[in-house]
C-alpha cells in the first residue's frame, strides 16, 4: 500500500481517517487530474531542457505520465488518504518508477503552483464550453425571434400588461442579456489564462527554471507573474462565478418567464413534455420543473459565489489551505451552468407559443392607453403630462372611446378634444395593438422592421463570439498537440 509520501519525513504518523477525509480534497481534485498531467510533462520537459532533471530520469518520467495519460490515473491515487491528487499521483509514481526517478517530478515545484495551474488550464476548457453554450442559446433565441417577428404580445411592467410589444422583441431583450453575459465571460478568461508555474510554494525556486517555456508548453498566453500572488489569489475563478452567478440569473429570469406564460392563466406557451413533470397524485398535471429546477440553480450558483468570496477575504498572503474549500464551489457552478444552458436552449426551440391567446391579451387592460395621450400630444399639441392625465381619467372612467374622452378632457382641463377635431375612427386606429408596434420603429425597438435589423446585426456578433471561442480552443489545442509531440519525442 502507498505511503503519502509527503507526510513521511516530518509527521510520520497515522492520522485518523476522519482527518484523512476531512484534509482531502480527492472528490474535487477529479476535475483536474487530466491536467495535472499535462501540467506535469510541461514542468518535466523544462526540467530536463534546463539541466536540472538528467536526461534517463526525464525518460522513464515521461513514458509513465504518457501511459497515464493516454490509460488514466489508477484508482489508488484517488484515495483519500492522500490529501489531494498530486500527493496520489507522486506516490503512484515513486511506486512504479522507484524513489530515485520518481521522487524528481517535484523538483522546484510545489502542490501550491501545481494546484493554481491545474485549475486555471481546467477552469479555460470550462470557460469556453460555457461560452459556446451560450452562443447555441443565443442563436436559438435569434432563430425563434425570426419566426415571430410579427407575433404580438402583452408587455409587462410590475407583471401588469403594460404596452403591446412583439414575442420577437421580447426574445432579443434576453439574447441581449446572454450576450453580456459571455462578453463577461469571455473578458474573465484573459485573466484566467496566465500561468503560476514555477512559482512553487510562493517564494519561486533557486532552481533555474524557464516559467516561459512551461507556460507556452500549456498554452497560457501570459504568466501569472508574482509568485505570490500566483499561488495565493483565486480571483479569477472568483470572477467566472460571479459572471456564471449572473449569467444563470439571466436564465432563472427567462426560466420564471416559462413558469408563467405556461399556467393556464397565461396560457401563452405550451412547453415540450420532455421538460415537464406530473403529479404523483393529479393525474392531469404538467408541471414546468425543467424551468423551476434552473431557477433554483441560479440560487445555488449565487451562494457558491458568496461561499468563495468568504473563504478568500480573511486570507493573509500567501498559499493558505482554505483556498481548496473554495475549488469545489467553483466547479459546482461551471456545473450547474454547464448542465443549464443547454437545457434553456432545448426549451425554447421546442415551445409551442400560441400567438392568437398572447396577441388577444396584447390589448387587455387598456395598453393602448400610451398611444392615445401620444395622439392628443401629436395632432392636438397638448403637453404630455395634461394627455396623460385626460386618458387616466377616461380609463378610471372604463373606457377609451370619444365621449368617455371628451368628458374627461372637459373635467381634468376646462378643454373640448371634438372641438379640436378628435373623432372615433382617430382613437379606433391607435388603440390597434397592431399600430402601437409598428410604430415603434425605432433602434432596439419592438417594430417588426426594428426587430428584423436587430436580429441582423445580433447574428453578426454571434458569428464574432462564435469566432473567439473556435480561435481560443485552438490556442489550447495547438500547444497541447506540441505538448504531447515533445513529450513523445522525449521518450522515443
Ligand atoms: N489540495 C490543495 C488545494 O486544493 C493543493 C495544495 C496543497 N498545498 C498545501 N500546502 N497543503 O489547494
């Protein structure tokens, strides 16, 4: 059985294994283990590139970590009476190659350099799924936006219908929102790509190491500069869990849109069946829990986010080991994100939207009310404010139409809107929902011909977004692919 070989020298002992458990960090450490490889043929090739490992020690390195690249780590290095995984593995190692090669991995390293790297090489794939999730989410917004384009619906403010609007303007609002949501994402990988390798413990090494060449062998595009604040700081990962925690609330909103357009009160929306549940006991339920468990998540997500920030903002400098009960909480929201998003985009691709019930709503509750002040200001020249509060008076009254209008005009002002000229068929025209939607055609606007350029452009950017993601997966794969070339090369 493999000794943790750390503890060997100065706490020889046997701990309990509720210690055991409690140090580890094993569950979490799974993330990352497929990079700790990769993480350690870059510091074993600047090794052996700068004399400091001999060329027969680099080799046998070598050949193992290439078979436990390509075959996996075994399961004994997962166990918990190693604290983490780079323990696991280096005890592996000194099995199989024997203490003299394979105690010389950890030359001028330290788990504190190693574990930051491992995390931000694992945190970059994650960061970039995330953001290719979000562009699959975007473009099935735009695509069911050009469907309804000319769809009219109830605006909401207060959840009150407000103003007419159209589903498509409805839908860009929240691709607008995603789209934030991975530039957000996006920024933050520029600073979770930069590499803490060779900074070891904190202080670097008296080894001369080239953090140059491991972090160009992995990738990065910078490194993570001071030593110190390389193996100390996690506010990179804190800053994707805040844009994850925002992100997902964007969801949660979208989510709760569901909720309600799906009850029979709404009725706006039939959602698939693959994202509905039924009842144990009412035979007739559909429930939306698909959308109610996201909205949840967004919960969750916040609070691993405010679990984070806690864990860091007692830290003195530097490595301080409550910084690896912060890493779960960050996996669990690239997860819980992970898992969301693509689900979010299967809902509203396979929704069932009924126009005619959300068009027939669009005029409930007098939501033409604005166009018929705007017309009182437009062809009357009255100010705003006396327009607005002739029509209040109409609808307190319980309705829009000339008599009620010229009644309340005669209270509220002193003023006669049929002596000015204001007939029916003038009111009939702008209380259409159809004519309060056309008519608002400006940029950003819910015009058909608004939404139409909007969706245009939006599908520009997206081609953009789409771009950064395809040539940043390629930066990664490119240097791994010379990785593994080197590391091959060094073996054969
Ligand atoms: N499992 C640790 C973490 O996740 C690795 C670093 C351990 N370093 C130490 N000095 N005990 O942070």
């Amino acid at each position: 059985m493999q000794k943790d070989q750390i503890r060997q020298g100065r706490l020889p002992g046997e701990r309990p294994p509720g210690v055991m458990r409690f140090l580890s960090s094993m569950d979490a450490d799974r993330w990352i283990a497929g990079a700790d490889l990769l993480v350690d043929m870059a510091h074993l090739l600047m090794l052996r590139r700068q004399g400091i490992v001999g060329e027969d020690s680099a080799r046998a390195l070598m050949t193992a970590l290439l078979d436990l690249y390509e075959h996996g780590l075994p399961g004994t290095a997962f166990d918990e009476r190693f604290e983490d995984i780079h323990a696991g593995k280096e005890a592996y190692l000194i099995e199989r190659l024997g203490e003299d090669i394979g105690g010389r991995l950890h030359t001028g390293r330290s788990r504190n350099d190693e574990v930051a790297t491992c995390i931000r090489l694992r945190l970059r794939d994650e960061v970039i799924a995330l953001a290719r999730a979000l562009i699959d989410l975007r473009q099935t917004l735009l695509s069911v936006a050009g469907q309804h384009e000319g769809t009219v619906m109830p605006g909401f403010t207060h959840l009150q219908h407000a103003q007419p609007t159209t589903l498509a303007h409805h839908l860009l609002a929240y691709e607008q929102a995603f789209a934030r949501d991975f530039e957000r994402l996006r920024d933050a990988y520029a600073r979770v790509d930069a590499s803490p390798l060779g900074s070891a413990a904190f202080a670097s090494t008296g080894f001369p190491i080239d953090r140059e060449y491991a972090a160009r062998l992995l990738g990065f595009s910078r490194l993570a500069e001071n030593t110190m604040d390389a193996v100390s700081s996690r506010d990179s990962a804190l800053e994707v869990m805040a844009d994850l925690a925002i992100c997902m609330a964007t969801a949660s909103r979208l989510c709760e849109e569901l909720i309600v357009w799906s009850t029979a009160f709404a009725g706006f929306v039939r959602l698939d069946d693959a994202y509905c549940s039924s009842s144990s006991i009412m035979p007739q339920k559909k429930n939306p829990d698909t959308a109610e468990i996201m909205r949840a998540k967004a919960g969750s997500v916040a609070g691993e986010l405010a679990a984070g920030l806690m864990i860091v903002k007692g830290l003195p400098m530097s490595y301080n080991r409550d910084l690896q009960e912060l890493t779960p909480h960050l996996w669990r929201s690239v997860e819980a994100a992970r898992q969301s998003l693509p689900l979010l985009s299967g809902m509203i691709s396979t929704v069932a939207f009924d126009a005619d019930r959300m068009q027939r709503e669009a005029g409930r509750g007098f939501a033409t009310a604005t166009e018929v002040a705007d017309l009182l200001v437009g062809r009357y020249d009255l100010p705003f404010r006396t327009a607005h509060r002739i029509v209040g008076r109409a609808v307190r009254h319980g309705a829009l139409d000339i008599g009620t209008l010229e009644r309340a005009a005669r209270e509220a002002t002193g003023i006669s809107l049929v002596e000015r000229g204001l007939s029916q068929e003038q009111i009939d025209a702008v209380l259409d929902v159809r004519h309060a939607v056309a008519v608002r055609d400006v940029p950003g606007g819910p015009a058909p011909s608004a939404v139409r350029s909007q969706i245009e452009e939006r599908q520009r950017r997206l081609c953009d977004d789409a771009a950064w993601a395809d040539g940043a997966a390629a930066v990664i794969q490119n240097a791994f692919e010379h990785l593994l070339t080197e590391a091959r090369r060094l073996v054969s």
